[in-house]
C-alpha cells in the first residue's frame, strides 16, 4: 500500500488483546525506540494509551487524529507506521471496500530477555546506539536476578491436595447451555500477541538444501523455529547459499536436529574469520522488493546497471569500486548514516555513491554525500530509476551552470561522469547532430556496443 491510498478523512479502528504493562513501556522507549525513531514511538505510545482507556481494548476514528496530534504530515506518518510494521509491533489490514476502513493491531513488544537473544534485533540496536558501553548498561538494566532452585525442596501443593471439599459435580460441565457459555467466555480477553517481524523474501531454502549433503536431516531447516533462524542470520552476515549449507552442516554434523546455539555460534565464527571480529552492518541490506526498478530480466544495458543497483549492497558495490580492496570504515558509516538517518533505500545509494565516486576522484565527500542526500529525500527519491533520472537531471544544471560561468560557447565539459549518464548525453548529441552524421554515429554506438558484448562473453 502507498500512502496516496490513505487520506486525513480514512477511518481507522486500533485494538489490542493484551495489557501494555509499565515493564512493557520501558522496553518500547529503552530497546524499541533506538531502532523506529522518536515518531514512531510516540505513534505506538499514543495509540496504546488511548486504548488502554478503553475497556474493550479498542478505539475508532480517523487519520486526521494522528496529524493532529502529532503535528506530522500523512506521508511522513505511512512511512513510520511501516517502521511499526517491519518490527512486528503493528499488524495492519484493509477493508475490501471502495473507501476502505484501516485496522491495525497492536502487538505487545517482546520481552527483554527475547529481545537480547534475538540476533537481528540486538545487532541492530548495538549498531544505532553506537556504543558498547551504552549497550552493556541497556543489558544491565533489564537484568533479572533469578532464584537457583535445583538444591532445594518443592513444597508447593497440587489441586487435589487443596480443594478436598470440592464435590466432583462442580469439576464436570452438566449441560449444553452450560458449555456454550464456557465457550463464549473462553473469547474475552483474546490472546495476547507479541511483536513478530516477518524476513521470509530474505532467503529461499531450497537454495540452501541443494548444497546440503545427504546426511543432514532437511525436515530440521523447515521447522518455523529453525526457518526464522536461518533467515535472520542470512540477513545480518550476507553469507552465500553454499556458505549457509556449511555452516549447518557444521552444526547438525553429528546430530539429526538443529541447535540454534550451535548455528549461531559456527555463523559468528565464520564472519568473524572474514570480519575481524567486528559486528555486522545493516548496511549489507539491497534494495527491497517493493521499490525495485527491474522486476524481470533486463532488455537494455541502462536497465543492467539498474538491476546491478537493486541487487547490491551498498558495502558490496563500495568493495567492488575499489577493485576488491578493503573499504574505508569512514566510507562505510557515511553509507550507514545515508540509510539510517536519511532512510534512503540501498539501490538510491549505489547511484549516489556512482555519480560522487566518478566525478570526485573516487572520493565519497561525505558534506556533499548529505546534502545530495537531503535533497533527494525531500523529492521522495525511492527507486533506482527515480534516482538515476534526478543525478542526470542535477548534472545537467550543474554543467549548464559552469559552462555559462567560465567556459566559452562551444568548449564541451570533461568532467568524469557515470557511464548510464554519460550515454544520455551521448545519444543528446546524436540527435542534435545533421542527418548523416547521425547515421554515422548510430553506426559507431552499435558497433562500439558490439565491441563491448564480445568483451564480457570473453571475460565470462
């Protein structure tokens, strides 16, 4: 869904089956907040007490309320309630109607311990908070002491033992009235959900098994339990189909199940041979599967170089730019700050770092980075294309612009330019050339592009 298909006039309905807890606000604001933001806090804090005031755990009203209250525009508000969404703290829903009503549910958020033992979440938190130190006393805080009881005797009474008096006919349901009644009751309070986020577009499993031995047992990988862990731990390491078939290998080697302990740790081992121990980056993420710009195979090399964008990370591409080199720790937060602090998508990234990679010496300017960066989250720049078009767009003022300053007339600009805009402009100049010298030309272009074929068939 877009946000167009919501407008300030969209009734909503938000509900919730369990009770948010004052342990439970503490985890939002202490654990959560660091990953949504302060806007999508404030828009999960707002709608939860409102329900909770609300002995039926539900309220009713409209989008306007929520730019009311928090003095947001509608589009900025889409955009954090999808923040909700992707960690598992709302559900939402549609009516299938012409003027569709909203529901979403609140979802409890999780509980420390599970928040701590989850690999995604707390690598993720570890990243934005910035600070080991400020992560240990975040643990520290939310630690609970428990109680060693193997050593001791349990004197605790059972039913049986308490309840003597009670006549058997009270324990038995004695009519049909009766247990329809139960039944009915059974619904009150509903079941209490918490936060679940869905990574099931991260990576297929059938990828994975074809690379698996016969000895190791498939039925394991397909548990939802196991299924979820061996998609977070693809997302946070990046790892290859054949790397995530070893690491499973190795840790089912001499057993039929899974141990989540064993898998975690023989991936953790892996990245730190090839990391050198440090955490993993989100900024390994590709562009996701909403905003990509080529949805099948490619039938121009323009459209090549935008599915080259919306499947490679920005770390990756920064990797390959330097020729295999290790990249830069001050290149890599830039990117990291590009995508977490100005929520531009992966794809959107790679043509940034392209376009400033080739006109600034392969230098990323990390002012300049931010103030491209700025200017294409404010036009809702959100698509390889989009972002490609804008970068050919700016170029051609900004050459304009110099040419008009302190070039004459007819001096062309040498300024380095990525090869997609550079063959925009090259196929400007064609069409405004004379007729012959435009067949001439077009000649050229394909038997320069045929040149090129051969190259990669040769290289492949």
């Amino acid at each position: 869904m877009q946000w167009q298909e919501i407008v300030p006039a969209t009734p909503f309905t938000a509900f919730t089956c369990g009770d948010f807890s004052a342990e439970k606000a503490d985890t939002m604001t202490m654990l959560y907040q660091p990953l949504i933001g302060p806007v999508a806090y404030s828009l999960y804090m707002t709608l939860m007490t409102e329900i909770n005031r609300h002995p039926d755990k539900k309220i009713s009203g409209t989008h306007k309320q929520w730019m009311t209250q928090s003095g947001q525009q509608l589009p900025m508000l889409f955009k954090e309630r999808q923040k909700l969404e992707a960690l598992g703290l709302v559900e939402a829903y549609q009516e299938k109607a012409e003027d569709p009503a909203m529901y979403y549910e609140l979802l409890m958020p999780l509980q420390p311990k599970e928040f701590f033992q989850d690999e995604l979440l707390s690598v993720y938190l570890y990243n934005r908070i910035g600070s080991k130190e400020r992560y240990r006393e975040l643990r520290r805080c939310f630690l609970r002491e428990g109680v060693e009881v193997e050593n001791l005797k349990k004197t605790t009474k059972g039913f049986s033992e308490v309840f003597t008096s009670v006549h058997p006919s009270e324990m038995k349901s004695t009519s049909r009235e009766m247990d329809n009644i139960i039944a009915v009751s059974s619904d009150i309070q509903g079941v209490e959900k918490e936060a679940e986020y869905s990574l099931e577009a991260a990576v297929p499993l059938e990828e994975i098994t074809a690379h698996l031995p016969s000895f190791v047992n498939r039925e394991e990988l397909y548990k939802p339990e196991n299924k979820k862990l061996i998609q977070q731990i693809a997302f946070l390491y990046s790892f290859s189909y054949e790397e995530l078939a070893h690491i499973i290998q190795e840790a089912m080697l001499h057993t039929d199940y899974m141990d989540s302990k064993k898998i975690r740790e023989a991936a953790k081992r892996k990245y730190r041979l090839q990391e050198g121990g440090k955490p993993p980056m989100l900024g390994m993420r590709t562009q996701p599967p909403g905003l990509l710009s080529v949805k099948g195979e490619p039938q121009t090399e323009e459209e090549a170089q935008m599915k080259y964008f919306d499947t490679t990370s920005p770390v990756e591409y920064l990797h390959a730019l330097s020729g295999g080199a290790k990249v830069f720790e001050g290149d890599i937060a830039i990117i990291e700050e590009l995508m977490n602090d100005y929520n531009l998508p992966s794809g959107v990234v790679n043509v940034l770092i392209d376009y400033l990679y080739l006109v600034n010496n392969g230098k990323l300017a990390k002012q300049l980075a931010f103030k491209i960066a700025t200017q294409w989250k404010r036009k809702k720049i959100s698509t390889v294309a989009q972002a490609m078009e804008i970068a050919k767009q700016e170029h051609e003022e900004r050459r304009n612009f110099q040419t008009k300053k302190s070039k004459p007339a007819k001096e062309k600009s040498t300024e380095p330019v990525p090869k997609w805009m550079k063959e925009q402009e090259e196929n400007k100049n064609v069409e405004e050339a004379e007729p012959e010298d435009v067949m001439k030309a077009k000649q050229e272009a394909a038997k320069y592009r045929e040149l090129l074929r051969r190259k990669k068939e040769k290289k492949g």
